[in-house]
C-alpha cells in the first residue's frame, strides 16, 4: 500500500489510486472540471493541478492522472496552486462565461475580475461526453476530431451516428450544457460570485486548508473575510490581534 | 558480403579494408545533402565522372557523393582528396578544371578556393576556413569523408569499433556506466542525463523497447536530417549498443516523413548492417538479437514530444500524456521504453570508443560534449554548426557565423527553436550550455539558432512564435489551447497599436499560468518567447503601446511610407512597382505616396535607386 503525504497528513491507500481519489478519501476539496469517478482520467482542464515534491524540485501536475505513490508529498491548496487556479478559472470564465459551474468555481478560487474578452465558446473539450459514450454508454458515437484551435466532439463524417442511442448521457455529464443562473448580473462575463468568500486556513496555516467546503470559519463573519478586514482597517483595528 | 560471426571477424574484415584502399588514391567527395543537392550537387557529380572517364582517369581517381558538411549556404561543397581541398560553389562547368588540375599534379584551382571575407586570403583546406576552424565535429566530422550507402566507408572510419568493444566482454551495467560518467546529456531538447534515464529504464521489467526520435519539428532545423541523411550508421550503432545495454530487441526510429532521402538511407543502413551480422538475429555471435523498424512520422511539431510519438507509433492520436509515468517505466505498449534524439544515440559510439572521459572533457561542467546548431537568421555564414559546449554566443556569431551582414547591429538571439527565448546583444558572452542558457530564460532545445539584427521588432517576433505554436498546439489541454490563441491575440494588438499597458501583466500572467499548468512540455514552454522578449525588451512593447510606434519599422499598422521631395528625381520605378496604385506623381516631377491606399509592401523602397523613399513610425503627419 502507497503511502503518501498531504496537505502534511500521513496517508495509505490502495494500490491504482490517484492522488485524486487519495486527497478526496481525506475529505479534501480538489476542484475538476474533465474528472467523473467512473471514466478514465484525461487531464484535460488542468483544474485539478496541485503541488507536489519530487526529488527535490516542486512541481505542479494534475491529481487525477498522477499515481498515489510511495513517497510523494502533495500540497493541494498552497498558494501556488491557488494561483493557477485562479487564473485558469479567469481563462475558463472568459471562454464560457454562460456555465453555471465554471462561474461557481471562479467565485470559490477567487477569480473576480477577467481580462479578457468573453468568448462565449459551446465546449471546453474536457472529453468527459466521449468518455461517457464510450465507457459507460458502450455506444462510441462521438469522437474527437482536428488539432489545437480546431480540435472538436464530432461525430463521424459530421453526420448523426446509428451508433448514438439518444440516451443523453453526453449533455447530462457536460460542465458547460449546465446553465448558469439569471441572476441579477446575467450579462456580465463574470457573475460575481454567490460564494465568494476568502479562506482563512490559507491565511492562518501556510499551505493547508481545512477539509470543509465551504469552510464553516470563512462563512461566520471571521477576521480574514475581506470585508471585515477592510472595515477593520478603516477602524484601525490590527487583525493579528483578532484572535 | 561477409557476414561477421564474432568481433574478431569483425576487426579482421576491417584490417582487410584498410589494406585494399589505398589512402594515397585521389578520391572526389561531393557534398550530396539536400543544401547542396538543391544548389546542383547531382549535375556536379555527372560531370565529374564524365571528365574522370574523359581524360582516362577511371581506374585512378573515385568519385563519391557524401552528407552534409553543414557549410550548405556556400555549396554545392566538395573536397579533394587526400590532400583534403576544399571548394566551394562549386558549378558543372568546373569539372573539367578540377579533374585537369588532379592530373597536372593537384594544383588547387583558385577560383573554387574559399577566400576568408575578412583577409581576402584564399583558402585550402575545410578545417582552415574559419566557419570549421573553431567548431569541434565530433558527430559530423564523418560526413564529408563517407558515402552513407556504403557501410564499407563507415567501417573505413573506424564503425563499429565501439560495438565491437561492447561485445567483447563488457557488461551492460559497465556500458551504461560509461553514458553516465561521460556526462552526455539528451540532445532532443530537455537535456535529461542519457545514462540515469537508461539506468531507470532497465531497473523495469523485459521486454523493454528503444527508440530513436528522429521527427525533428522545429522549423527551420535540419541538424538529424543532416545525420541521418549523411551518417545513418553511427545513429544504428548507438542504437546497437543501447540495445545491449537496455536488454532490447525490438528497435524504433521515428522518422518526419517530408525526410524521404534519410528513410531511404536509414533504410539502405538497416540492410547492410544486418547482412554483415552487426543486427538482427546474434549480433556478431554474441546472442544479442535487436531489429530495427522504420516509422514514418505524420509530420506534426507535437509528434516530437516523447508520448505523443509513442501514441503516434501505436497508431493512435498524436496527443502527449500525461507523466508520470515516464516512458521509462511505461512507454510504447505499455512496456518501459528509453527515448532518444538521433544526436544522443549518435553519441553513444564516440563516448564508447574514445572512453567517457575523454567526453566529458569537452564542454562545461554540466553539459558535457558537444552541440549541434542550426544558425541562420542575419548572419554571414548560415548552416551546420558543432561546436563543443560552453562556446560563448560571441565566438558562435562573430568568429564562425562570420557576424551581421550590411554592417547593422546585433539586436537578440533566439534560441532553441519556436518554444527558446530571445536573448539580447548585451548577453553576447553568455557561454552555451543548458544552465546558462535556461537562466537566461531560453533552453538548448533542439538547437535551433536565430540570429536577429536591428530590423528585427521583438513583438512581432514573439507574435509570430505564438502563431506557429497555436497552430501546432494539440489542443487537448485547456491553458496551452487557450493561452497560446489570447496571447496571440494580445500581441496581435498590441502590433497593431490597440495594446494596453495592463496587457503586459496579463501575458505574464498567461505566461507563468502555461508554464505550470499544461499538459506537455510544447504548453509549458510556448510562453518563452514572449516572456523573454518581455524580460529584455520591454521598451519596444511600451513604445508599441504608449507611443504606437514601432521602433524597428516592422509592425506594418503602425508604420508609413513618404517620398522625401529632395531626393525624388521622378524616375517613376516606384509607380511600377506599387501593387495599390498608392503613388501619384508624373515623370520627372515629384512622387507621393498616398497613405491611405498604401499597403506598406516596401517594393517603393526597394527599387528607388536615389533612396527617396523612407519609412517612418508613427501617426501618419496631416499633408499640408
Ligand atoms: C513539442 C515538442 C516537440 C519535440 N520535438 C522533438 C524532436 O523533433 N526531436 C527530438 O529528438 N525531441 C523532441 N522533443 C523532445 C522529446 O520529447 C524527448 O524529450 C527527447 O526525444 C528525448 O531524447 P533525449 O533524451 O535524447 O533528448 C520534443 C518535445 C516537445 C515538447
Ligand atoms: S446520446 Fe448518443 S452520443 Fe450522447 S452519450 Fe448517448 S449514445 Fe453517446
Ligand atoms: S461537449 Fe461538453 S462534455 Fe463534451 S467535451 Fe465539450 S464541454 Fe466537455
Ligand atoms: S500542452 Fe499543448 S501540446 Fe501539450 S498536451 Fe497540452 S494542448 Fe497538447
Ligand atoms: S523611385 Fe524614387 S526617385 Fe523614382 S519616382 Fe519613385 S521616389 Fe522618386
Ligand atoms: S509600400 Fe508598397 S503599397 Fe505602399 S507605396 Fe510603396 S509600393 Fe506602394
Ligand atoms: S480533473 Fe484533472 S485535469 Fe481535469
Ligand atoms: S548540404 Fe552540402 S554542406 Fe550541407
């Protein structure tokens, strides 16, 4: 049995494991956009990247294609992960800013504005509709076709395949078919963020965050919360000593 | 054809050789690479052998076509032998000279003599002229002197010596003992150490597969080309010896398929060797069976990626996977599988045969040996370069690549192919070698060299790279797919004037975003460009932005052209030229562009002898 070390706790798990599949067993949120538990992993939407030590070098890699292998030390949350994602999530908003679930991520990690111009694309090519076909709906109707910007989901020769059962199985599982709510900010590329909130674990222990998702601390009116911390400057009030 | 049954045979078969050829023997090598071949190599090679026959010489004199001697820029190239002339640029028409002069006691002719630019001193020997002087070829000092269909020429030189030491008696852990201690680093780009990467491999369990990564993407490269084209032999040799090593019997070379003339030398290689006995079944009698399989590449830039080129031979998709793990532990169907660039297996013999240490006497510290690059851009002196190690980007530019044509400035030197970064004049003597060269925020990459004078705009440059890689880019994973189109997308208009200052934080952003998060090392380094144009030229991006203007007169959005009315004597060539009809103005009189329609070609300029043409950048003054 591999054992590994996350987040800095000590942890054994089975054999074919990933360190996906280990830092959940932990009850640690790692977000995913090309991931569902019964398809094989792809490593495709990179939101799944985290930390990790090898050798002596830190690495970034995507959790859901690496082994759980003796030895390895992951940070799951370190604040260079927390950057990638952020930006990533900036990146993905700009291209789909109609999926509920990318705007949900964004608001978790934080990205609260976007550079770029909103793109409005129909698929992030996360795969997870191919691999639904193919691995669980045995049919394999649809496919990947082309190269970098003009790579897409087809279906052979563009034409509907006798193949396709018309089970629905590839919109149920896309992150991006799921509409995002038409709320008050419905035509800004980013929405604003119901969850937006700050992590305070990130703040008060370098590297960890605590396994709550989201965290009870961060949604009881803390001394981290932006908010608070920008009223309490107004104030002059110092925030180490809040405690 | 004798088929060698043990390394005794071997060496005996080669003691033979040496005794039937008589080094003495005039001998007329012409470059037949593909530089040389374009520029008329085969009508050179006719009319030598019809002279030869011509004046009777048939029975004394040989003529031989061979590979690249990397000077392709001045062939077709050829030497005479053995007293080593070289000429170059060399014409059919001069055949009868050359045999003439063979006959009248080899008396060079003049007029093919390479004359130094710098001291007006004609030149006998290749190793003389300057552009050979400083470079070390240890891989492609072979190329000149053998016919790569012939395997005899190859043994001639000295092949196989390094297999036959292998087998007769070393270990395998003592072979990878000896890549390890020389040092030799992969030459496909990332600089792995050869002999752990080896070491890892055969830690894992049989069968167990190599490969040779002969795609060679990176536009405007042709080193493996050259090697496999001019010395296909010492690639298989390596490969032999890996094999033995590795505990492999089932080889791959993965080659572009726009190489047709490498396959088929690769392929004529294959052949010869296995009928000596040197591969296939019992190699030389000592029980080691390795075959070697030709696969031809779908001539993606994505290919070259190591598990992108294993799918590739799979016969799946091109799309690189994600490591770990390592094809070392598991690479082509599965099984663990060592993954070399055509250089690095090339190397193999030579630290075999001249002893590690020997090898790692060449070079630096860290990178040990010598390295191949492609140099060309502005520069005198374009083509092949080997040089060891450590060589400074002064000597490269200055004492080999002959320095800046037209007299202009050294501005960057791109570095390592489409994903390298620019490095700026002011680093002129960085030394070469991966540590320095990945400070500076390049790599060694493939090699790839660019040398860019003061005409050069650094944005657009970048502009340009992201373009190749957008396109080149497999586009599985999402920041490589995303980031290289919105970095296009920001240079483009930032080209095109529209840039905003904050623009410049966000490709740094993106930058470091690609660098840590995609999938392969094509996402992950495609930021270099750009980051390093950012890094050291940071000026020309706000100049760009701020003032729109582009200081190299390069970005075509933000120049324009004039007439200047004291140099304009009205010839009227400029008219001629102009594909917008963009030029008003009668004979004799004065001439003036009409901005509006002028699509800023630069034919105008080009052909107006008095130079009244000029460009500027910036906004375009109001006519008065
Ligand atoms: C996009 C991309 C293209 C590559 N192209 C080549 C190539 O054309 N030839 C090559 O030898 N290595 C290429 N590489 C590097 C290979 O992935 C691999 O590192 C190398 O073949 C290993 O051999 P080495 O250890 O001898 O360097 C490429 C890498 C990437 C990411
Ligand atoms: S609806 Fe058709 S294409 Fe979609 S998962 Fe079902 S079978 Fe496949
Ligand atoms: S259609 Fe949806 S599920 Fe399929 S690849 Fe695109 S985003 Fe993913
Ligand atoms: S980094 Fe680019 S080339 Fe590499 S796997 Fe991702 S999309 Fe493909
Ligand atoms: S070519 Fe030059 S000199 Fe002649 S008309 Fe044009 S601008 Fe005048
Ligand atoms: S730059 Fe080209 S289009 Fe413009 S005036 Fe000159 S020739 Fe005509
Ligand atoms: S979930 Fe791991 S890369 Fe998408
Ligand atoms: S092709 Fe002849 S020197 Fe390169």
């Amino acid at each position: 049995m591999p054992s590994l070390k996350i987040n800095g706790i000590e942890t054994e798990v089975e054999h074919g494991m990933s360190v996906l599949d280990a830092a959940r067993f932990l009850g640690l949120p790692i977000p995913t956009l090309c991931h569902d538990d019964g398809l094989t992993p792809a490593g495709a939407c990179r939101l799944c990247v985290v930390e990790v030590e090898r050798n002596g070098t830190r690495k970034l890699l995507s959790a859901c294609t690496l082994p759980a292998e003796d030895g390895l030390v992951v940070w799951t949350h370190s604040e260079r992960v927390e950057r990638a994602r952020r930006l990533l999530l900036e990146l993905y908003v700009a291209t789909c800013p109609s999926s509920k679930r990318i705007q949900d991520l964004a608001s978790r990690y934080g990205a609260n504005i976007c550079r770029y111009d909103a793109e409005h694309e129909i698929c992030i090519q996360c795969g997870l509709c191919v691999r639904m076909c193919e691995q669980q709906m045995m049919a394999g109707a649809i496919g990947f076709a082309g190269r970098g910007s003009n790579r897409r989901v087809s279906r052979p020769f563009d034409m509907t395949s006798d193949r396709c059962r018309q089970c629905g199985a590839c919109l149920y599982i896309c992150p991006v078919c799921e509409l995002r709510c038409a709320g008050p900010q419905a035509d800004t590329t980013l929405c604003s963020g119901c969850l937006n909130f700050a992590t305070v674990c990130l703040q008060s222990y370098d590297h960890a965050m605590c396994s709550l998702d989201p965290c009870h601390a961060c949604e009881l009116s803390g001394p981290f919360r932006p908010d608070v911390r920008v009223k309490n400057e107004l104030l002059k009030i110092p925030t180490g000593e809040l405690k | 054809m004798p088929r060698l049954a043990s390394v005794n045979e071997l060496e005996a078969y080669r003691a033979r050789l040496a005794a039937t050829r008589d080094p003495t023997r005039p001998c007329l090598t012409v470059c037949a690479g593909s530089g040389c071949t374009a520029a008329g190599a085969g009508d050179v090679l006719t009319a030598l052998r019809k002279n030869v026959e011509k004046a009777g010489l048939k029975d004394g004199v040989d003529v031989k076509s061979t590979g690249c001697h990397g000077f392709c820029e001045r062939g077709p190239i050829m030497i005479v032998w053995p007293e080593g002339t070289f000429y170059n640029k060399v014409a059919s028409s001069d055949a009868r000279a050359i045999v003439a002069s063979i006959a009248d006691g080899h008396v060079p002719v003049e007029k093919l003599l390479y004359r130094d630019p710098a001291s007006g001193q004609a030149v006998v020997r290749e190793d003389e002229v300057p552009f050979y002087a400083r470079q070390r070829r240890v891989l492609f000092g072979n190329n000149g002197r053998i016919d790569p269909k012939n395997i005899d020429d190859y043994l001639n030189v000295g092949g196989y010596a390094a297999l036959g030491k292998v087998l007769s008696g070393m270990t395998w852990e003592q072979v990878i003992d000896q890549v390890k201690r020389s040092g030799l680093r992969g030459r496909g780009g990332a600089g792995f150490p050869t002999g752990v990467k080896w070491g890892f491999c055969r830690q894992n369990p049989a069968p167990r597969y190599l490969i040779c990564n002969a795609d060679e993407g990176d536009p405007g490269a042709f080193m493996d080309r050259s090697l496999l084209e001019g010395n296909p032999h010492s690639i298989l040799e390596g490969m032999i010896i890996g094999a033995f090593a590795l505990g492999v019997e089932e080889g791959y070379v993965y080659v572009r398929a726009e190489y047709p003339l490498a396959v088929e030398h690769l392929r004529v290689a294959i052949e010869q060797a296995e009928n000596y006995g040197l591969l296939g079944d019992n190699i030389l009698g000592s029980g080691q069976r390795f075959r070697v399989h030709v696969v031809k590449g779908a001539g993606a830039f994505v290919c070259g990626e190591e598990t992108a080129l294993i799918r590739s031979i799979e016969g799946k998709v091109g799309e690189p996977q994600p490591r770990p793990p390592y094809p070392a532990q598991r690479g082509l169907w599965n099984r663990p599988t060592v993954i070399n660039n055509v250089k690095t297996w090339a190397s193999v013999p030579v630290i075999l045969n001249r002893g590690p240490e020997w090898y790692a006497a060449i070079g630096t510290e860290k990178s040990k040996g010598t390295m191949v690059f492609s140099l060309v851009g502005k520069i005198n002196n374009t083509g092949l370069v080997e040089v060891p190690m450590g060589i400074t980007l002064r000597e490269m530019i200055y004492e080999i690549g002959g320095g800046i044509p037209g007299g202009k400035e050294l501005k960057a030197i791109q570095i390592g192919g489409p994903s390298g970064g620019c490095i700026p004049a002011s680093l002129i003597d960085l030394a070469i070698d991966y540590d320095e060269l990945t400070k500076a925020g390049s790599m060694m990459g493939s090699g790839g060299m660019v040398v860019m004078d003061e005409s050069t705009c650094m944005v657009d440059v970048a502009r340009y790279f992201m373009e190749f890689l957008e396109d080149e880019s497999c586009g599985q994973c999402f920041p490589c797919r995303k980031g290289t189109q919105r970095m296009r997308e920001i240079l483009t208009r930032i080209c095109a004037g529209h840039g905003k200052e904050e623009d410049l934080a966000l490709l740094e952003d993106l930058g470091w975003l690609m660098r840590q998060t995609s999938l392969c090392a094509l996402g992950q380094t495609a930021a270099n460009p750009v980051l390093t144009t950012l890094r050291y030229f940071r000026d020309e991006y706000l100049a760009h932005i701020r003032d729109q203007q582009c200081p190299a007169k390069v970005c075509k959005q933000l120049i324009y052209y004039e007439i200047d009315p004291v140099f304009c004597d009205g010839c009227g060539a400029c008219v001629k030229v102009c594909a917008g009809e963009a030029i008003l103005g009668e004979k004799k009189k004065l001439h003036t562009i009409d901005a509006a329609k002028c699509t800023r070609c630069g034919a105008c300029m080009e052909v107006c002898q008095p130079k009244a043409v000029l460009v500027s950048t910036g906004a375009i003054p109001c006519p008065v």
